[in-house]
C-alpha cells in the first residue's frame, strides 16, 4: 500500500509540474531572464538561477549549460541522488543524462560495480559538505536518455543519476525541485575522498552577461519550448 501512494504521489507531482512549467516558459519566462543577475555555478558546470516558489510544488530554477567556459569541480562524486522529485522542461538544446540501479549487496551477476556512497549536507553560505560513509554500494547503469527541446524529463526521489551533456552544446531547462522525501541527498564514486567542502561560486557579471544572452538568443530561435 506505501508503495501505491508513493507512485501516485509521484505522478501527481509529474502532472502538476508539466502543465506549471509549459504556463510559466509561455507566460512568465521571457521577463523572467531579463531580470536575472548572478547566479551560482554547480560544481558538475551548470549555472542556476533560483526564480520563485511554486506553492505546494517546489522551488523554481532555471538551469543553463553553456557550450564554453563551464565551471567544473574537478574532484568528488558525479553520480547522485536527490531527496525530491525533480522535473524539467527542455527550453533549449538537448538534455541528455543516465539513470542507475543501486544494491547494497552484491548482485549475484551483471555489470554492477562497486562505489563508495557519500552524504551530501547543504550548509549555509551555498556550501556543501561531502562525506564518505562506511560499507559499499553497487551499481549499474539502467537507462540512458535524450529529451530535445518542449520535451519534459523527470527524475524520482532516490534515483541515482548523471548528466552527460558534451562541454560543445548549450542547454537550458526550466526546473522544479519538489518537495523534501524525508532520504536526503547523497552521491558515489568508486574512489573513496576524505570529507571535503564546495563552496559554489557566483557568476561573474560577464558570465552571467554571456550565458543569459546566449539563452536568449536560442529562445528567439527554433529551439524555444513551447
């Protein structure tokens, strides 16, 4: 029975989120960039944008890979899980990311591989601790996936993941973060990292500057949403 309500919980979240992304990319989202300033660089090189809360959904985050001069944290875990739900319209571009399966035992055959977990803490000032914890997780890849412009993409609380968008093509999504599951956030990587610190960096106002106009000119091409 808890897993039937989680399920309808999670397609009442994907449904709600769709109709609330598609309104706000018609309505709202050209005011919305040309308003924006700063913007914080996520250590895997995307810059966000934090743009309202939606009540009884979650945060709303535009999400912009540029195709040069990412900013990339050059050590830690890539692979990673999310305490939320999330959902993303496809604004520009092609998103392109790979879903895992995990195990915390070791599956009697198939291509699994062993990776130490870590926990993931937000701190205040956007930092992020990262600490390795004790025994191993197993993984393999599940599925891989391309979502091209209008299209939706999303990815259920507890799901492990990576994007794998080439550092030559821009992208942008419209986000919404839903609400907390209650299982934290958490990543992996097969060598094992002292606990460490990120701090996410603001954008410059010339990256910033670049990334939005870049934005916009591909939203007044053919490669807008809907």
């Amino acid at each position: 029975m808890t897993g039937s309500t989680d399920d309808d919980q999670y397609q009442q979240f994907k449904e709600s989120a769709e109709s609330t992304l598609r309104e706000f990319a018609r309505s709202a989202l050209p005011a919305a960039t040309r308003s924006l300033s700063g913007g914080v660089w996520h250590p895997y090189g995307f810059a966000i944008w934090d743009l309202r809360t939606i009540p009884r959904l979650g945060k709303l985050r535009l999400h912009v890979w540029p195709d040069v001069d990412r900013k990339v944290r050059p050590w830690g875990p890539r692979i990673h899980r999310h305490g939320w739900h999330l959902a993303s319209l496809v604004l520009t571009g092609t998103y392109r990311d790979v879903l895992y399966s995990d195990s915390a035992q070791r599956p009697g055959s198939g291509d699994w591989r062993p990776v130490t977990p870590y926990r993931v803490e937000t701190l205040p000032g956007d930092k992020r601790r990262i600490t390795p914890e004790d025994g191993t997780l197993h993984i393999r890849q599940k599925e891989r996936r391309e979502v091209g412009a209008s299209g939706m993409h999303y990815i259920p609380a507890g799901r492990f993941h990576d994007t794998l968008i080439p550092t030559d093509e821009f992208v942008a999504t419209l986000v919404l973060l839903g609400h907390e599951q209650g299982m934290g956030s958490s990543a992996v990587e097969e060598q094992r990292l002292g606990p460490r610190i990120h701090q996410r960096s603001t954008l410059t106002g010339p990256e910033a500057e670049r990334v939005l106009a870049g934005l916009e000119d591909r939203l007044h091409g053919s490669g807008r949403a809907p």
